[in-house]
C-alpha cells in the first residue's frame, strides 16, 4: 500500500515541552502545523522543577498560565542547597528583579505526565494537528534543504508530509538531529549518571521552603529531593561514569545506599518508603551527558531541546533550554512564513540566543560544582574547573560561544579557565554572604544575583519573564550585535530600530 501524502507549512517531532511549545506558537500565527509524537500522553518523564521564565514568561505566551495553576502542582519559590563550603542550606530564591518580586517569583515542581499532558492538549487547543503514537521513520531531504518527513500511523499506514519546515524536537534518544549534518559534541566535565525513584512520606523544608528543591552533595556526587506533592517526592543521585558498574546489580539497594552517605536526605527520608507499583514504582537511570549538537539548524530544519543541547539537571535548566528553543524557533520561523526576513537572517538569530543561553548556564553551573571542594573525591576532584582538559574544554566551549553568541571569542583555554575559576570565586563567595536559608535571605540575596555569572545567566530568562508578564508593552533591546528583536506580539522577529 503507497504512502498517504500530505502538505503543511510545519512538521513538528515530538510532543514534549519544546515541541508542544514550538507548535503552539506558529499556530497563533496562523500556520498550518502537524505534531507527531512516537507516545501517546500522559507518558512518564524526568526533568520535574521548573523556573520562572517558564511558567510566567512561556507559559503566558502559551495561553495555560491559569491550567497550570489549577493542576495544583507544588509551588517552589526556589532552590535549597547544601552545597560548596557553607555547612547548612541555603537559599536561591526567584525574586530576580524588583518588576518581577512578588506575584511571579515563583515556580513548580510537576509530574511531567501531568505537564506535558497539558502543553500538548493545550497545542490541539490552538488548532495544531496532534497525531499521537506516530513515530518518524524518515526525513525528507535533498542537498538543498529538508522538505518534510515520513512516519507511521497509529493503524500501520504509512504517511509523507512535505513542509516548509522541520522541527526535531524528539528528544536526546532520538537519531533525528543527525539530518541537520552536524556532530554531537561531549563536554567530559558532565559526564554523570542518574540514578533516581519516588519515595511516600518523606520530611518537607521548613516553610515557606517547603515547596523547594533540596540539592544535597557527597562524596561521590549529589542528590536532588523535588517534593511533587504533599507526600509524593522524587529522589535521584547524580554520580560519576566510574560508578556505572555499581548500578548492574540491585539498584535499589545503589539507590539507598547513595542516600545513607548524603546526611540530610538520609534524615530527610527515614520514615519515608519507596513506591515500588505503578508509574513510579522503577528506578531508573539516565545519561546525564553534557553535550551540544555542531549546529542547531540547517535550510528546512530545527533542532529543539534535548535535540539541540542539555547540560545537567542541578539547575532545573532542560524544560528552561527547551521552552525557550521553542519560543526562539516560532519566532523564527513565523518570521519566514510571513515574508518578513530570510531563513538565514533569522535562524542566525536563533542559533546565536540558543547557543548564548547554552553556554551561560555552562558556566554558571561549572563555577556551581567547583564551589564543592574536596580533593578526596574522584567525583569532586574531577570537577574543579583547574582540573579541566584544556584542549577539549577550548573546542566545547568553541561551540557553545565564540561567533555564534556574538561575544568575543575567547583566545585560549587557559584564560576561559581563569574566567570559570574567577565565576566560581564570586559564586562561592556570594552564597557565604548569603547565609543560611533558616536566616532572613530575602534582603541577602543582592549577593547571589549581583554576581556577574548569576547576572548573566538570568539576563534573558527575566526578559522572557517580563514578557509574559508585560504581554506587548514589553520592550526589549537587541540581545547579540547587529541582532533582531521580538515583535509585539513576541511571536516573531524584526529589525532593531
């Protein structure tokens, strides 16, 4: 039986945040865009504390601000670390700037089942094509460009769709990106693994930290602790490649036996148990691999998310670099659609503002780790930036900021060292200032986001956030030289003025 043959102005692969996201925001404009997801939602998935820009910023552009507050998910007001030379938790709170303190600096923590049900529901909601339980198996293409896809229905039939355009929003696992001809590169500095399950019971922060995330380090790693609900919490310990062959065996008992060295979560969890039946009754492990595509995007297509790039999970930062690749690759395209800029003015646009957030996040979470001094610990060791393998750290970095970001490229690996090393001075030394989160941090916290690397890796996140918040008497200057700007709508791109 031949192919049943269609045409759209977008495909989009995959129904996760970035690709729900992406389609939802080129159906407001007007287009004509299809969605095929190999699942069929609600399906589980990791990545469950969010940020800001996502809920506020995202979200609003989205339409589901008010679903997203009826789910009745944890609210977190930020995050809670026992981490680097401080001996007691302390706080980063999201009260990021005076215009966004109060009813916006906030977050939550979700069961991504329930999450991405919404996005998704939420895209068909706009008019998107939803076709679920529809894997891709082909990218059409020539020389030239990327001009559709084949996959297979739900039924068995087989389909084509030509599009103007490819969205591969399908995920780390998925060997799409390889059609856009570029290489995945690894940064070995985050090379770790996850191992993680859900516990019932355990104890809660004290208020109004309740809601937070706990990240807590030891020996040979750290461990988050993200409260989902009253009583239902996700535990993962992230460790080091070395300890993969730990994980063969019984992990469960490599689970526990990660929490028994990690004094606070061990407190925390004491009279909790773990859910052994149902969605969360595996544990599971995952490659935390530090990594980013050679390039996001060639003629027709459009990497997203995972597909594009992931860093680590300490900083809640994928569903973050996934909504916001999918905000950028809308704008982008809408723009093109409409006639209003070339492909490759505006997708220079794109890969510049993706790759900018890629690498301030790299290296705020690089000077994060090196705040955790102990020289015993290969885990530890291996991540203080000193330690860094010049050679490979200048060719990653490279990639992630150099040209593509429009700042200036760095001239050698030893002086990209020393900025790290200069962050992770800063950052250390802003959250000893800080305090202790059992103390009034509120007014203390001019020290965490004074800090240049917390500056920078919070620029863009606020101007997303303000926004949502600010719809279109939102103004915002040009992010990178010579670079575009958000229309009024914040839906496409134009022309700095």
């Amino acid at each position: 039986m031949s192919a049943i043959i269609e045409n759209t102005d977008v495909v989009v692969i995959g129904g996760g945040p970035g690709g729900s996201t992406t389609a939802t925001l080129l159906a407001r404009r007007g287009h004509r865009v299809v969605l095929l997801e190999k699942e069929t939602f609600p399906r589980y998935q990791i990545g469950e504390s969010l940020l800001p820009s996502t809920v506020h910023g995202i979200g609003r552009l989205l339409g589901v601000t008010e679903e997203l507050e009826a789910a009745s998910f944890m609210v977190k007001r930020g995050g809670s670390f026992r981490w680097g030379t401080n001996p007691v938790p302390w706080n980063f709170l999201f009260a990021v700037a005076p215009e966004l303190s109060g009813p916006t600096s906030y977050a939550y923590q979700v069961e991504r089942m329930k999450f991405d049900d919404i996005l998704l529901k939420n895209a068909a909601k706009h008019g998107v094509d939803v076709r679920e339980n529809s894997p891709v198996t082909e990218v059409i293409g020539d020389d030239e460009r990327v001009r559709g896809v084949r996959y297979t229905g739900p039924d068995g039939v087989r389909h084509e769709i030509h599009a103007t355009f490819v969205v591969d929003a399908s995920g780390n696992r998925s060997r799409v990106h390889q059609n856009v001809r570029g290489e995945r590169i690894y940064s070995d500095f985050f090379k770790n693994i996850a191992l993680f399950g859900y516990f019932e019971g355990g104890k809660r922060l004290p208020q109004p930290d309740s809601g937070n995330i706990l990240c807590a380090a030891f020996d040979e790693g750290w461990i988050w602790y993200i409260p989902l609900s009253d009583t239902l919490t996700s535990v993962g310990a992230v460790i080091s490649r070395e300890h993969a062959a730990k994980l063969q065996g019984d992990q469960e008992q490599a689970l526990l036996g990660f929490v028994d060295r990690c004094a606070i979560v061990k407190d925390f969890l004491a009279d909790a148990t773990r859910v052994t039946e149902g969605t969360y009754g595996e544990i599971r492990t995952r490659k935390d691999y530090s990594y980013t595509n050679s390039t996001f995007h060639r003629p027709g297509m459009v990497l997203v998310g995972d597909a594009a790039c992931f860093i680590d999970p300490v900083f809640s930062t994928g569903v973050h670099l996934a909504t916001y690749a999918g905000l950028l690759a809308a704008r982008s395209i809408n723009t093109v659609l409409a006639g209003e800029n070339t492909e490759e003015r505006v997708f220079e646009e794109f890969e510049g503002r993706y790759r900018r957030e890629y690498r301030v996040f790299y290296e705020f979470l690089s000077a994060f780790y090196d705040m955790q001094s102990n020289e015993e610990s290969y885990f530890w060791k291996a991540r203080k930036v000193t330690n860094f393998n010049a050679t490979d750290l200048e060719a990653f970095v490279s990639l992630v900021g150099g040209v593509h970001s429009g700042e200036q490229a760095f001239t050698s690996a030893d002086q990209l060292v020393s900025e790290f090393r200069t962050s992770s001075g800063d950052l250390a030394d802003a959250v000893q200032r800080t305090g202790a989160m059992d103390t009034d941090t509120g007014d203390k916290m001019h020290h965490l986001f004074g800090t240049p690397v917390v500056r920078e890796v919070m620029q863009e996140m606020n101007n997303v956030q303000v926004r949502g918040v600010l719809g279109e008497a939102a103004r915002e200057l040009p992010l990178l030289e010579n670079g575009l700007v958000p229309s009024a709508d914040g839906l496409a791109w134009t022309e700095a003025k």
